[in-house]
C-alpha cells in the first residue's frame, strides 16, 4: 500500500481528493496546506508520492519542490486546473514527475500514480548512469595528468606511466584515479 503525502496548494477544500485516493487503496500519511512545509513532511512521513492539487502552480511551490527534489527526491503528482505549455515545463523542471489538468476519479489515479512511480524511477536510474559517467570522465582526467607529470618528471612512456599507476594502486588496494590523486596533489607540494 503506498503512502502518499497530500499538498494542498489552492483554497479550496481537498476533501475529495483525499476520499479518492483512499477508495482507490492509498494511504494518506498527512495533508500539508500551500509548499512551505511540503520539504518538513516528506522528511519526517517519507511518503512514496507526493500529490500536489493546485489552481496553478506557483513560484513558491515550484521552489519547494526543487529543494525537495535536491534533498528528498520523490515521485511527485501534481493536479492543475491550468495547463498552460509554460507552467507545464516548470512544474516538470522542479520535478514533476504528473502533470495532471483537471481532476479525475478514483479510477484513473492508480495509473496516473503507476506512471509518476515509474518515470521517476526511470529517471533515477538516468541520473545514477549520468553521475557514474561524469566520474569516469573525471578519473581518466586524473589518470591522464598524473600520466603526464609521471612521464614529465620519470621520462617514462604513457604505457610505463600507467603500469606506474596501476602497480602503486595495487600495493595500497585503492583506485587508480585516487593513486593519481595522491601524484598530483604531491606533485604540486614538491613543485
């Protein structure tokens, strides 16, 4: 059964929302009015999915949401009565993962929940690979400068230069680019 955080961002009254999603098996972990407290909750009740019911979405929720998304990411549903192409792109640049126009019944949340827990996890897995590459890039700069200086100083090859490299990573049990990390940084105390 997913937990689901309810924001209310309008005036008007959420009670049907609410009823929807627990006719349709979900359970309300709290009901938080306008965006100032969404972060607060999602760290203290840790729902499955946030679900945002807005006239249009505003500056100041749009800015929590992006905060939330840095420190507490979560799938995020948000239902609109605007869909304008603009706020649509801003809602789902602060992290949207639905943008729903108009409400719906308690039949059509659950795949409308489905798709926000998906592409937020599809997302997820983009942004793991994406951190994992920029690593990657960022070693071999490491490992190639450290080549470099290896094969300034030591006048050694850039496959001697390595080897260098992979052998002292070896000996200490640690990664090549942190050996590399090490070179440099002494490299530059010893001038």
């Amino acid at each position: 059964m997913l937990r689901v955080l309810l924001v209310n961002d309008t005036a008007k009254a959420i009670g049907a929302l609410r009823d929807a999603l627990e006719h349709a098996g979900y359970t309300v972990t709290a009901e938080v009015t306008g965006a100032a407290a969404l972060l607060r909750a999602v760290e203290t009740q840790r729902p499955d999915v946030v679900i945002i019911d807005t006239e249009s979405p505003s500056r100041d929720t749009l800015e929590q949401l992006a905060v939330m998304g840095h420190a507490a990411p979560r799938p995020v549903v948000m239902f609109a009565d605007r869909g304008e192409p603009q706020l649509i792109r801003d809602a789902v640049g602060a992290g949207v993962t639905a943008y729903v126009v108009d409400h719906v019944g308690a039949d059509k949340l659950a795949p409308i929940i489905e798709l926000a827990l998906a592409r937020f996890e599809e997302e997820a897995k983009l942004k793991k690979r994406l951190a994992d590459v920029e690593q990657q890039l960022a070693d071999r700069k490491l490992i190639d400068r450290a080549k470099g200086i290896l094969m300034d100083k030591r006048g050694l090859s850039e496959a001697e230069a390595f080897s260098t490299l992979r052998d002292q990573a070896m000996k200490q049990g640690i990664k090549i680019a942190e050996v590399a990390r090490q070179l440099i940084a002494m490299s530059g105390l010893l001038g």
